[in-house]
C-alpha cells in the first residue's frame, strides 16, 4: 500500500499533470523528474488498484486548469526572484520541482516544507535521478499544522531576508484555524518586501471533480478549511497589502481553454509592509 497519505497523494496527482505536460509539444511547461515520482507512486499502489484508478481519474479532471496553475506559479516565481526576492519557502511543497527546473541562480535559498512520508517518498528518487538544484535547495519534514517555524529556522531560514512564500494547494486542506495559525506564522517570520501568494481560487465547491476530491482526501466532512471566504481581507486584518490578479486575465497568455468568465476568481498576492 501507499506510503503516502491521501492529501499527499493530491501532490502525485499534480506530478502525473506535469508529466503529462512535458510530453506535449506545445508544452506550458518541462518537468523532467514528474513521470519519475508518477512511477514509483502507481508502482506503490499495486496492491490498490481502485484506488490508482481514482488518483487517474481526478488527473483527468483537474488536468487543464491545474497545469494552467502550476505555469503561472512558475512565472510569479520567477518574476520575484528577478525582482530581487533570495529566499522561498514553499508551504506544501509536495513533488514540487522548481528548484531544478526553474534555473533559479545559485544566490536563492528555496526551502521545501511538507509532511515526513511525503519527503521519504520524494528525496530517494531525486537522489536516484542524480538531479542537482540550481539554487540551494533545503527541504523540511514538518507538519505545517505542528510548530514548524523553528524546524525551517533551524535549516537556515532568515528571517531578515525578504521572502516569497508560495501557498500553492495546502492550506485548503487545513481546518480554518490552522490555515490562519499558519499564516500568523508565517507573517511572524516575514522581513518588510516579502511576498505571500495564495491559491485562493474561488472553486465551484458543488462541481463533482471537487466532490470527488474532498471524498478522496477525506476532508468532505469538515466544512472551515482554508483561509476563509475572504482570504484578502483577512490577510490586511494581519497587515499584509494585498493585490488580486484575475485568473483569466493570467492564464489568458497560455493559449489553454481555462477560463472561468468569473472576475472574482484568482490569485492573490500579498506584500508585507
Ligand atoms: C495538492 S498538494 C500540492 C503540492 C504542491 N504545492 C503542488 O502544487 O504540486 C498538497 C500538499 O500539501 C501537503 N500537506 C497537506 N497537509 C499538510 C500539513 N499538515 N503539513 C505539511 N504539508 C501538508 C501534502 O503532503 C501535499 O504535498
């Protein structure tokens, strides 16, 4: 059986994305090391094929608009980094890549925060890849609903340093006021001219793929995860100045067929003062 719990496995489900994605000529995007993490998962799975077939099926389902996701992620990254931000933390990072895909300079730390089973899943099979970050690369086993602040300070963290935060599908899996506990950390470790990104994507909650996923991970019963329904607002509460940048206006220069036609769905960004 898997190693990995259900929520973990939704980062397997976002690898199986961008390996699908690499494979295509108009390709938004190239994960070389995503089919590689699919691999040993499914492999991981044998003995639970229904479940397998589940984790494909949600892949289909999320496929257009997660890669869409993932690509403009990877361009508010790299727009941070050439705007002078050194330091990332990735807050669920999952399978995540970006450390040795983005061709992020040597000078950026990137720190990798994510549940234990997760990192023993991930980091033997990067070892077993050979693959070397460009930039310096620490990745953290913490449970983000633990004290983990003092773990990634521990790893080297400087909390005198602007930093990007990435907040890219975990905290929705939180019950609210741990998603908020998460946040007054992270605003707690935070130098002036840090950034904060959240994948506050107003989801159709009633759409069945969405349906399908809560009953997956097993979060269908518990209705506060999150944020809140107004995460902006309640980041200025916390001092934060926020931006919100319409979805269909970012994943417009892509070329793919994702939008939502609603205005009030996309991201916000979030500078500390
Ligand atoms: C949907 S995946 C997203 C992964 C990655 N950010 C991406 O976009 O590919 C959610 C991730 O959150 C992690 N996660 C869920 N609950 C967590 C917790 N309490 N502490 C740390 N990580 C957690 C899971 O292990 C999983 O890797």
């Amino acid at each position: 059986m898997s190693v990995l719990p259900k929520v973990s496995t939704t980062a397997v489900g976002v690898a199986l994305i961008r390996a699908r994605e690499s494979e295509r000529e108009d390709r938004l995007l190239n994960d070389p090391y995503a089919r590689a993490f699919g691999d040993a998962a499914r492999a991981s799975f044998a003995e639970a094929p229904e479940t397998w077939a589940k984790v494909e099926q949600l892949v289909d389902a999320f496929y257009e608009g997660r890669i869409a996701g993932v690509r403009v992620f990877d361009d508010l990254v790299r727009d941070a980094v050439e705007a002078g931000l050194t330091q990332i933390v990735l807050l669920g990072a999952g399978l995540d890549t970006r450390a040795f895909r983005l061709g992020l300079p040597a000078a950026v730390r990137l720190f990798e925060v994510d549940v234990p089973e997760m990192v023993s899943f991930k980091e033997p099979i990067l070892r077993e890849l050979g693959a070397e970050p460009t930039c310096g690369r620490t990745v953290i086993a913490a449970d983000l609903r633990e004290d983990w602040a003092p773990r990634l300070i521990e790893a080297g963290f400087r909390r005198d340093v602007p930093t990007l935060w990435l907040e890219e599908g975990v905290l929705g899996y939180l019950p609210r006021e741990r998603a908020q506990a998460v946040l007054t950390t992270v605003t707690g470790l935070t130098a002036a001219g840090s950034r904060f990104i959240a994948g506050a994507l107003k989801v159709d909650e009633k759409a069945e793929h969405y349906r399908q996923l809560r009953e997956f991970v097993g979060t269908e019963a518990q209705p506060s995860r999150g944020l809140g329904p107004d995460p902006a607002a309640w980041l200025r509460e916390i001092g934060w100045a926020t931006e919100f940048h319409a979805w269909d206006e970012l994943a417009a220069p892509l070329g793919r067929t994702v939008a939502t036609g609603d205005p009030d769905t996309g991201l916000i960004v979030a500078t500390s003062p």
